[in-house]
C-alpha cells in the first residue's frame, strides 16, 4: 500500500468513525430524551382520561366550576401533545421514532416544535445536549459536503484545462 493509498484509506476511516460517531450521539440522545420525558407524559396523558371520563358521567349536572376545571386541563394537555379524539385519546409518544426526530430537529436547528421537552431535566438536558451537538452535527455535514464534492473536483480541472475559466458572479 503506497502513501496514496494509505491517505485515501485513512480519510474514508475517520469519515467512518465520524458517521459512526454522530449517529452514536444521535440515538443516545433520543434514548435519553425517551427515558426523561416518557413517564411525565404517560402521567398526564392518563390524568386527562381520567378527568375526561369524569366529565363523560357528570355531564349533564357538571358545575362550572368542574367544567371550567376540565378545559383548563385540556387545554394544557393539547399543547403537551395529549389530542383528545372522537374515537379516542391519541397522543405523542416519546417512543424511538420521535426522540430521534426531536433529536434530528434540533442538531439541525430546524426545531419543527411538534415534540419538546416538557420536564425540566429534559428541558436542561436539551440545552447541553444541543450545545455540543449543533457543532457536531456541522463537522458531520461539512464532512458529507466534502465527500459529495470530491468527484467533482477532477470534473473542475479537467474544464480548466479545456480552457473554461473561473467565473465570479458580481453583483
């Protein structure tokens, strides 16, 4: 194995143990944000059913003070992801799909906001986790960039020896 390929081989590893290396830290903190958020969210979910069950006996002699207590729980629980449905109470879950989806979101900062933290150790985590994450998450990606323009970089040569030039857009 000569210098060169030694090179080539030694960049396509530490692009592999960079890859392995960011997904590691990705499922680890979707594992993280499951196990901290699960059971919170499990609580409420089976507090609202209860209070709703609730209403569903009383409904015809309901106080106003019971009613003005149930919406003030549903409204919580509709912006903590609990939607109560006709055919039932559908929820979102912190299983492994979603963490990872919150996960994905908020490393690329687009934070599409349909899962969050709501606990405080998950809302604390999410800070330091994102702190070293973000920096992580643009390494990862200028590393793919890199991998992406690699063959083109023959392409641009050879065009320039063909006597194509540069060209620089102005405004």
């Amino acid at each position: 194995m000569n210098h060169k390929d030694s090179k080539k081989f030694s960049f396509k590893a530490s692009r592999f143990i960079l890859l392995i290396g960011f997904m590691g830290y990705c499922l680890m903190g979707a594992k993280i944000f499951q196990a901290l958020e699960t059971d919170a969210q499990e609580k409420l979910k089976d507090t609202f059913v209860a209070a709703k069950q609730e209403l569903m006996n009383d409904y015809a002699s309901i106080s106003p003070e019971k009613l003005e207590a149930f919406l003030q729980l549903l409204t919580f629980s509709v912006k903590n992801g609990i939607v109560p449905a006709l055919n039932g109470t559908t929820y979102i879950t912190w299983n492994l799909r979603n963490s990872f989806s919150f996960v994905a979101s908020t490393l690329s900062t687009i934070g599409y906001g349909s899962i969050a933290p709501k606990t405080p150790m998950g809302q604390i985590f999410c800070v330091f986790y994102a702190l070293l994450g973000i920096p992580l998450t643009i390494i990862f990606l200028k590393s793919v960039g890199n991998a992406i323009l690699r063959p083109f970089s023959g392409l641009e040569k050879y065009l320039q020896n063909k006597g194509m030039q540069e060209v620089m857009f102005t405004e």
